[in-house]
C-alpha cells in the first residue's frame, strides 16, 4: 500500500476545494439575502412617506 | 469595395495621428530596448546561450511592449468621444478594426525591425543572411498580436485597471504565438538557418481563425 | 433551503460511495499500484471542468446574440465552477505525478493546457469584476469568452507539436478500450458523482447571480428615489 497517503491527500485536497468553494457560495448568497432584506425595507420606508 | 475604402481612409488617418508626435512608437522601443538590457543579466549572453534562449527572450519582449502599446488604440477614441462618430462615418464597422489592426501591425513591426539589429549585435547571433525570412516572421507574429490585441483594447477601455488589465487579457491568450513565433525564429538564429514552413502555416492560421471572429463579433464591440 | 440540503445530502452520500468503490472495490493497478485510485477524482475533474467552459462559451454565444440576462448569468457561474474543479484537477495531478514520475510538474501538452486554460478563465473573471455597469459587463465579458475559448485548441496544438521534438517523461494514455470492469464501474460512478456536484454547484452559483443581479435593481430603484 505504498503512496496510499498521497491519494488520501489528493482526495482531500479536492474535496476541501470543493467544500470551501460551496461555503464561499452561500455565505455571498445570505450577504446579499440581507442586502435584499435591507433595501426593501428601505425602499418601502420611502414610499409610505 | 466601399469597405476597401472606408479602411484606407481610416488606416491613412491613424498612421497621420502617430506619425505627427511618434509618441507610441518612440516610447515602445525604448521599453523593449529596456527589457533587450536587462534580459542579458539574467543569463551569460554568449552565442550558445544566445541562440538557446535569445528568441524566446526576444518575442518576449515584443508581446510585453505590444499590450502595453495597443492600450490607447480604443482608449483615445474613447477619451476624444471619437468613436460614434467612426461608427457612422463607415459602412462596414469591421473597417474599423481592420484599419487599427493594420496600423497597429505597421507599428509593432516597425518597432520590431528597428530593435532587430541591436539585438543581434548586443546577443551575437547573425541575422543579415535570413533578414527577408525574419521580417516574414515578424509580420506573422505581429499580425497575430494586433488582431486580439485590437479586439482587447476595445474591450479594456471599458474596464477600470485597464493598462493592467489588457496585458492580463491578452498575453495568455497568445500563448500559441508566443510558442510559434519563438520556435520559428530560433529555427531562423540557428547555426544551420532554416525556414520553420509548419510553424509559419501555424501563425497564419493562429491569424486566420482571429481575423474571422473579429469580423464576426467586431460590430458588438464597437456597442456603447 | 431543506430541499437544497437534501440535494447535498444525496450528493455526499453518492461521493462517499463512490470514493468507497474506487478504494475497495476496484482494483490495485499493477504498474503503479495504488496511486492509480488518483485517477477516478483527477479525470472526471478534468471532464466536468470541460463541460464547465464549453457551457460557458455556449452562454457566452447566447448573451451576444440574445442579450438575455440569464446567459450572463449563467456563463459566470459556470466559469467560476470550472475554475474550481480546474483547481481540483491541478492539484490532484501534481500530487500523482510526484511518486510516479519524480517531478510535480512537467510542461507537457495536456498539463499547459489545463493551466492556460485556467489562467483565461480566471482573468475572463478579473475582467467581469472591474466593469462596472451590467450590461457592458455582460457583453464585454461574453465577448472575451468567445476569444478565449477560441484559443483553446490552439494553445493545445501549438504545444503538442512543440513539445513532441522533446524527450517525454512517462506518456499515458485515458482510460482506454482495455479497462477492467470493476475500474470502468468505478469511473462511471465517479464521472456522475461529479456531474451532480457540477449541477449542485452551478445552479447555487447561479441563483446567487441572479439574487446580485437583483440586489443591483434594487439598489439603483434606490438611488432614483
């Protein structure tokens, strides 16, 4: 079972690519979730004047 | 023929435009002179090594200098409000672009010639006896500069960093010319100087397939 | 958002299968053994980051000649997923060429190509991110897409025929006609695994652009009152 840990590297390697990446993704998506939040409410506060 | 036309009247007044205060042209061969000086430190410029890395090193400096040259091709239209004027002076939009990719092609080998010489002479390689080949070399090459080089700055001119962000634009993408052009000059430097024929049919098709799709998308670039 | 998790839920498990078959099931390879397993992640990497570019350029296309905010939409997600599984791909290679061939890197064609081909798609993204207004974002970036997916198979020709002069580490070939059956059911379920991480991916990235593309009418609606 020679190189074994180099092939456990590289699954790892992609799979924390990967994982980061979908985390980076949604973590924009729930900045701009309350950047919608607070527009509206910006938006609707200037309206009701 | 009216695009014949309208190109020749457009290329007349971009050459007229430099040719006036030679700005680009001065500046751009001082700069690849710079690079010709400051490559020699970084390894021994003897013939061996000359004829080994002195291609590469030369063509380079031509792609560095050229995206630093083709940036106020689209940028002076853009600064002047020239450019809708262009659009509606000309039939075909494409003229325009073939009329800045000439110039700039006529440019880029000019420089290119005039650094030929002192590149020989600071490098030790002997380019008298195949100058014709080089120059053919050199217009493939360039020619393959200026077509997505022209298309880029138009592209450029409309982004913020954008003397950074045309070199980042465009030297990847000429990783194929870089790789022809290299390979058929040192062919031409070497001790038994021969004509690169595939890599020569290379650059002209690297040409091709851009000229085609910048006939096809140019109009789109030109959008405001 | 429950369905979305579920969705993931059903992907990792199909990831873990897969890595399990790719481990046990499969067999060693006999010339080099067991960091050949490498492979199932590195190629079906490589194809969904393929697939990721060629749906880019086909947006690309689309947003030219369309103008429909969705294939904008579309053509930066799939540009930033491609980068990612690319990045998966060059990090994997290396970390198999290294006790097979000695050396991390090697500038042959298909290794040139791959960076290259990153290298245009990151600076496509550069470019989206330093133009300010949407629709010359949209059309400028489409644009480049175009010329850059057009240089794809020249770069890979220019340094075929150039590296084809030089001696050559070990050469191999794809998986091909003669692969053991235990192996092929082992790539295929990996190749799918990675699909659906590839749709997953991409369809999150995209709801994301069309929530940014949102936020900025928003903002603007904003800025006019």
């Amino acid at each position: 079972m020679k190189n074994l840990d180099s092939v456990l590297a590289a699954y790892l390697a992609g799979w924390a690519i990967f994982f980061v990446y979908y985390i980076s993704v949604s973590q924009r998506m729930s900045t701009l979730r309350e950047e919608v939040e607070r527009l509206k409410a910006l938006l609707s506060k200037g309206s009701s004047k | 023929m009216a695009l014949f036309a309208n190109t020749t009247v457009l290329l007349g007044k971009e050459l007229r435009t430099e040719f006036r205060s030679r700005e680009l042209l001065t500046t751009t061969v001082v700069f690849i002179l710079v690079v010709i000086v400051l490559f020699s430190f970084t390894f021994d410029p003897s013939v061996g090594e000359s004829r080994k890395f002195g291609p590469g090193l030369l063509w380079l400096s031509f792609l560095f200098a050229a995206s630093l040259m083709l940036q106020p091709c689209f940028l002076r239209e853009q600064n002047n409000d020239t450019l809708s004027a262009l659009r509606l002076a000309v039939q075909d939009p494409f003229s325009i672009f073939l009329a800045k990719l000439s110039a700039n092609t006529v440019f880029l080998l000019l420089t290119e010639v005039l650094m030929l010489p002192i590149f020989a002479i600071l490098y030790n390689v002997h380019i008298l006896a195949v100058f014709p080949q080089l120059v053919l070399v050199l217009f493939l090459g360039s020619l393959g500069v200026a077509i997505p080089g022209t298309a880029f700055s138009a592209i450029s001119a409309q982004a913020r960093m954008r003397e950074l962000m045309l070199p980042l634009l465009l030297l990847p993408l000429l990783t194929p010319v870089l790789i022809a052009s290299t390979e058929a000059t040192s062919g031409l430097l070497a001790e038994n100087p021969g004509l690169r024929i595939d890599w020569l049919g290379f650059l002209a098709g690297f040409d091709i397939v851009f000229l085609t799709a910048l006939w096809l998308f140019g109009e789109y670039l030109l959008e405001e | 958002m429950t369905k979305s998790i579920a969705r993931a839920a059903v992907l990792f498990a199909l990831i873990a299968a897969t890595a399990y078959l790719a481990f046990n099931y499969a067999p060693i390879e006999k010339s080099m053994g067991v960091i050949q397993k490498i492979f199932y992640l590195h190629i079906s990497c490589a194809f969904s980051a393929f697939v990721a570019f060629g749906t880019c350029f086909y947006a690309n296309l689309r947003y030219v000649f369309t103008r429909e905010p969705k294939a904008d939409w579309l053509s930066v997600s799939a540009a930033e997923v491609g980068l990612a599984f690319i990045s998966v791909v060059l990090v994997s290679g290396p970390i198999w060429a290294h006790p097979v061939w000695g050396i991390w890197w090697t500038w042959d064609a298909r290794l040139t190509l791959t960076f290259v081909l990153g290298l245009l798609y990151l600076s496509y993204l550069l470019l989206r991110s330093m133009i300010e207004e949407p629709d010359k974002r949209a059309l400028f970036s489409a644009l480049f897409g175009i010329f850059a997916f057009l240089d794809v198979p020249l770069v890979y020709f220019s340094i075929r025929w150039w590296r084809t002069q030089h001696p050559q580490p070990v050469i191999l070939g794809g998986p091909g006609s003669g692969l053991e059956p235990r192996m092929r059911v082992s790539y295929l379920l990996m190749w799918g695994a990675l699909t659906g991480l590839l749709i997953l991916l991409l369809s999150a990235r995209y709801k994301l652009e069309a929530l940014r593309a949102s936020v900025e009418d928003l903002r603007r609606e904003a800025e006019v009152r």
